[in-house]
C-alpha cells in the first residue's frame, strides 16, 4: 500500500463530477494522493465530528447547504483546517465575506490548475505547522519505543524527540545538523520509522561525489547511457519510493549537483542519465550535515535557494559534551553491546572512570564513546577493568606518570584575565578544590587530574586544614 500524502485527507467538496475528477487528476498528478470527495454540504456535515482534513478545497455554489453557510460551520467544528473556496461567482462582495469569515483563499473558476496546487501546497503547510505546534505543547512521547537505539534522558535530546514525532508524519525535507559522532543517523531513521511510509530508508553519502557520479547515484540510468552502461540502473530515489532517502554530508555537496538537488525537491520528479522521460517521486528527503550550512551560504559555497529547501524541518543533534548527564548509561549500555560482540565477559568497571570520561570534551561524541569502550573491552585481560586504555585515548596521564611528576599540558594561561593575580596559597586551594569538585569528591580522580600522586595531594589537603 501506497504512503498517503499528506497524513491527513485534502477534502474536495463540489456537486459537479467532472470539477471532482478534474481536481483529483490534478493533485495525484502532483503527488497529493490522500484525497476524499464529498458532493454537497450534507456529506461534508456527516464526516466533520470523526474526521479531520489537512486542506479543504469547497465550492459555495451546490444545491441544499449553502456554500458560505458550509464555509462556516467547517471553520467553526475545524478550525486549524485551511478551507480554499472556489466558486464560478467572481463577485467581490462574497470573496471579501470568505475571507473575512477565514478562508484560507479564493479562487473563481475556471480555476487555474497552477494557482489551486500552489494554494493547496501553502494551505497543507500551514496546516502542518499548526499540527506540530499541537504536538510539541505534549510532554509525553506517543511511541517512546521508536527512540529505543538512542540512550538519553537529557531535556535537549527529548525536545528533539517531541520535534521528531511531531515532523515524521509530514513529506517536507528535513535537516540534522550536529558534529561528527551525535546520531543524526539515528534521528533520520526515527523520523522513518514514525513516518509510516511503507518505502525503504535507503542513505547515501554525498561527500565527494562530482556531477556525473551524484547524477548516477540518485537518479540511475537507462542502458546506453554512457560508455560502459551495459544495463540500465536504478538510482536511489527510485529505491526510496514510497519511503525515505537520507542523504548524508550534505553541506560537501558539489555546486553543479546542488542545481540538481534544487530541482529535484522544487518539481518532484529526475531524469534518469541517457532519458528526457521525467519520472516522478513521492519519496521523503532527510539530509544531515556535521557543517555550519549557514557558513557555507555566506561563504558561498552552498546555495541559499536550496538551503531554504532543505531546512523546511530542522533539527539540531547536541554533542556529548551537552548532555554528559547521559554518561553513565552510555557507558553501562556500549560495555553490555562490546561484551555481546566480542562475546567476552563484562568487565567489572571502577568507578573512577566516570570521572575521568566526564573530564573529557570527546570531539568525536558518542560515536568516539563506543570505540574507547570497546577497545578497553578488546584488550581488557584481568576481572576488574584497566583505565590505561582509556587514559591513552583521552591523552591524560596516568598513576605512573603523574607520581613521576608528569602533568597534563595546560593551553593558554588562565591567569591573564585577572587584574589581580591570587597568592600561591590561594591558588593551590581553587585548583584543589576544583578538581575536587569535578572528580565528585574522589581524592584518587582528583589527584590525576592535578599531576599529583595521592600521598601528595592529601598532605596539601591536610596542610591547608
């Protein structure tokens, strides 16, 4: 079965047949295809207290129920729902009382097919917009089970989960930005999952493919093509049918193949290389980016018509470092993970690790988390877990080192700001407490991270008493 586009039905009210199959003909063709008909006010009346409509395009000229009267009731019982009349009465005086009553727009017949998709198209946006406002004042998840690959209980990441559930079921692209290493894999496929789309989640990584290859790649070949295509291809928005193309590294994408993108999203339809037979596409686009795209505008190098295009659905994955609250179960769930695929005992873990992790800016994010931990599971030996291997992944010293005196590196002189500097004394007691603070109290944590061994650190501590 064929995803339904929009979530909602675009309720065509007209007594005449052939205005009916005129208007469906015309939003199938352009990809609306969750459509329900009704013939006079009566029907509309019978469906409006179980259904709701995304789009509703009413004629005011039918027998029984008057048109306005019609007009009002529906923005009356469906208020968030845009009503577009269309009417063979050019009179002003009724489009001035439409649009003053709330009609979305109004177009006199015969109407230009054109116009009507385009008023469609903006009507179905708004009434998206308003859906996801509604769903994002709930505080509950509806499917909390979708986010079941994503380990978090941080405030940030469940704004993104309520925005994700609230965007999935609509057909405008989206855009995950986020460093290297967040997830926005996983978000893309969230959004799927909760799309509804019976399609495929088919990904590509754009980064480094020149115009010819991009073109392939997304919109395949007919045989004879080109030098070499023995057999004709199928590109991947024609394997997203009906589901979800996520493109990924899109801020890296070539200039000429940008256009391409552009027209792709702006018309809805490709030319596969070797044919001038457009072919259509109901596919759903996500795209994701560990680059600044606004940068990249201003700089030049990405094209703000199509940004515009990208972004019509935004969403910003936090790095680690804003959501460290997440350590712990990150760390219990990527030891039970390694342990599974290595088949290998879970280590036991001290508890100074968490302290030493939450020391760490971790650039690469929770990606770079799962590769230190399961390298630590790789070359663990011994029943209790040995830190030397995530000390040689974060670059921070180790019980050795620092009881010969070797101390972490300090960039930069964080004394410089001060228009007074602090006594010795004063100093080593901030330094003291702060690695205290930062190390939750642990005197062993503490010591590393100020270079001392712990004998050193505890006669400071007993000296400053």
């Amino acid at each position: 079965m064929s995803h339904l586009n929009p979530a909602e039905p675009v309720l065509v009210v007209d007594d005449e047949e052939l205005t009916r199959l005129s208007v469906r003909t015309a939003l199938l063709q352009d990809g609306i295809t969750n459509i329900v008909e009704c013939r006079n006010g009566q029907e509309v009346r019978e469906r409006m207290p179980t259904e709701s409509f995304a789009a509703v395009i009413l004629d005011l000229s039918m027998p029984g129920l008057p048109g306005e009267e019609l007009l009002r009731l529906l923005l009356e019982e469906k208020p968030e729902t845009p009503v577009i009349v269309s009417t063979a009465t050019s009179d002003l005086e009724t489009a001035v009382r439409c649009m003053r009553a709330g009609a979305f727009d109004y177009l006199t017949k015969p109407v230009d097919q054109t116009r009507l998709l385009a008023s469609l198209h903006h009507a179905i946006e708004r009434w998206e917009t308003a859906r996801e406002m509604r769903s994002l004042k709930s505080t509950e998840l509806e499917a909390p089970e979708a986010f079941a690959d994503i380990i978090t209980s941080d405030r940030q990441m469940l704004q993104v989960f309520r925005y994700v559930e609230a965007i999935a079921p609509t057909t405008l692209p989206v855009l995950i930005t986020g460093e290297t290493g967040t997830g926005k894999e996983l978000v893309a496929r969230v959004i799927h999952s909760l799309s509804g789309r019976k399609g495929s989640f088919v990904t590509v990584n754009v980064a480094g493919l020149d115009e010819t290859l991009f073109a392939d790649t997304l919109f395949g070949h007919v045989k004879g093509a080109y030098t070499g295509a023995d057999a004709a291809r199928e590109g991947v928005v024609a394997k997203a049918e009906d589901g979800t193309l996520f493109l990924d590294e899109i801020g890296d994408l070539a200039a000429d193949s940008q256009i391409k993108l552009l027209r792709l999203l702006q018309e809805r339809e490709y030319y596969p290389l070797g044919t001038d037979e457009p072919q259509p596409t109901n596919a759903r686009f996500v795209f994701a980016s560990n680059v600044d795209m606004s940068k990249g505008t201003s700089q030049g190098r990405f094209r703000k018509d199509l940004l515009y295009r990208l972004q019509s659905h935004h969403i910003r994955v936090p790095p680690l470092r804003e959501r460290m609250d997440d350590l712990p179960a990150l760390v219990d769930h990527f030891f039970d993970k390694a342990s599974k695929a290595l088949n290998k005992k879970r280590p036991s873990v001290p508890k100074e690790l968490l302290t030493l992790l939450r020391n760490y800016s971790f650039p690469g994010n929770v990606r770079e988390l799962e590769g230190i931990v399961f390298d630590a599971v790789v070359r663990h030996k011994s029943h209790v877990l040995s830190l030397a291997s995530f000390r040689d992944a974060i670059g921070r010293p180790g019980k050795e080192e620092t009881e010969a005196g070797t101390a972490p590196v300090v960039s930069g002189n964080p004394f410089e700001t001060l228009q007074k500097l602090p006594t010795i004394k004063q100093a080593v007691a901030m330094l003291i407490e702060d690695s205290l603070r930062r190390a939750e109290g642990n005197q062993d944590a503490a010591a590393r991270l100020l270079g001392l061994s712990r004998s050193a650190l505890s006669k400071r501590l007993n000296r400053n008493l």
